[in-house]
C-alpha cells in the first residue's frame, strides 16, 4: 500500500545573530548594574538593623547598671587585680583585653581575636551574650566595635583655649575624670545620672574603630557645631560603615544611626552650661 503521507522539508532552526546577541548582553548589564547596587544597599541595610538591635541592648545594659549602681553610670576603666589570668584593667564592657600589652594606659586590642578568656566589664552581667558586641559590617575577629565616650576633665583640647570656661568640665558620662595610676594603667571615674542636664542630647557610646573600647579623639581639636574636616583621621576613627552613618547610645537609652556631619560638640559632654552659644 502506497503511503500517502506528503514528506516534510527540512527547516533549519534559526539563531541568535551577532547583533541580537550584543542587544540581550547589554540588556544583562543594564539590569546588572540597577539590581546589584540595590542588593548591596538591601544588606547593608539589614547589617545596621542588627546594629541597632544590639546597640539597644548594650544600651540597656547600661541603664540597668546604673539604676543598680544607685545612679551611677559605668566607669569607663578601672584597676582591677582579680589574677585569674586576666589584665588587671576593667572596663565598661568586656573582652579579652590580655591579647596585647599595656599601651597608653590601656590593655588588650578590640581589632584582634581573642586568645584568653574574656575579661567581665561592668555591664557584662546584662548582656545576653558577648555576640551583640561584634558589629556584622566588621572583619570576624574583630572583639566588638563599640566606643565608651571618653570625653574628661583631664584632657587638654584646643577648644578651651576659644571657651575656657569648658576646661575640666567637658566630660561623658563614664569619665568624669581620668587619670593614669601609679601602675601605668588608666582610670576613668564615672559620674551620677543626675548630673546630666539632658540625657537625650548626650552621647553614650557608638560604633567604633579603634583598639581600646573607648574615644575621646574628637575632644582635642577646636570644633563646635560641625567635626573638623580637614583630615580624615577624625572621620575614620569612627566606625561610619553603614551608608556613612554610626548606631550611636544615648543617655537616656535610646538607639539610632548618626553621620559625621551631624555631630555637635556638646553631645559629648554630661554639661551643657559651659557652652556659651548651647
């Protein structure tokens, strides 16, 4: 029996011309470039929420110190001798501060891992754990990336020789006064919460990029109602990682994100009254 069936003619699938090709891969590189820098912005966005959340908690720690310290804020630094194989330094919060010798005044190095058991500081006790310490947009063996404001009354500045009258009395919370003991190291005395004349307007601690958990580095230079920027040493010694901002405390607890060029010199300073212009 004869099929009847009509052979088809062969049809070669057509490609892709150079040309077309060209179109689709500059396509991919235009979305490329709109959606990967919303995708990086989406996690760094997601690294200072978890900034935030743990501020807070460190933020609340101090509180809690302070109602059960009869309204005494955290010192920033003291002698503390207990052996067990720690530095005999406390500060305000933890670590292991016996991974690097003394160094003007100061034990141990926040930037590098620990290799000892971390050393308690005051508000440790409040702490949930020593993970709400370390910041995610800083390298892994970073201790933690928290600064104790150490504005004191021993400090020499510039700026004192413009107000005198704020000579010996800009100082944080945790650092009324400070000084460096007869065994090399520092001391820092704290003051009462009813000292401060606006805890809202008061800065605490913040996000840090330094070896010791404390800073008073804007302290020395001249400046009032807007940081120096002749050099970058000011600004980098902060911690402004996430889009140019710093999770910064409060005085009065609470938590939220700041730039370089918002700082005003009286929010480091427990006294407002010795700023004529305030």
């Amino acid at each position: 029996m004869r099929s009847t069936m009509t052979p088809q003619p062969f049809v070669r699938a057509r490609g892709f011309t150079l040309i077309e090709l060209l179109v689709v891969m500059a396509i991919i590189a235009i979305l490329a470039a709109i959606l990967f820098p919303v995708f990086a912005q989406a996690r760094h966005s997601a690294k200072q929420t978890v900034c935030i959340a743990q501020m807070r908690q460190v933020g609340m720690a101090l509180l809690m110190y302070r109602m059960d310290a009869d309204d005494t804020w955290a010192p920033s630094s003291s002698h503390n001798d207990e052996g067990n194989g720690f530095a005999p330094q406390r500060t305000w919060i933890g670590f292991d501060n016996n991974n690097a010798p003394n160094l003007g005044g100061f034990w141990g190095d926040v930037s590098q891992p620990a290799v000892n058991p971390v050393n308690p500081g005051c508000i440790d006790p409040y702490l949930r754990n020593d993970g709400v310490k370390a910041c995610p947009a800083k390298p892994p063996e970073w201790q933690l990336a928290i600064a104790y404001n150490w504005f004191n009354g021993n400090f020499d500045s510039e700026y004192y020789d413009v107000n005198p009258n704020a000579r010996g009395l800009e100082y944080g919370p945790g650092s009324r006064n400070a000084f460096i003991d007869d065994t090399g190291i520092m001391v820092g005395l704290a003051t009462y919460d009813s000292d401060l004349e606006e805890p809202s307007t008061t800065l605490v601690a913040w996000e840090h990029h330094f070896r010791a958990p404390l800073c008073n580095f804007l302290q020395r230079p001249n400046w009032f109602s807007s940081p120096p920027t002749d050099t970058n040493l000011y600004r980098d010694h902060l911690n402004f990682l996430h889009r140019e901002g710093a999770v910064a405390i409060w005085a009065d607890g609470h938590t939220k994100r700041i730039t370089y060029g918002q700082l005003k010199r009286p929010w480091f300073s427990v006294r407002k009254d010795i700023y004529p212009s305030y």
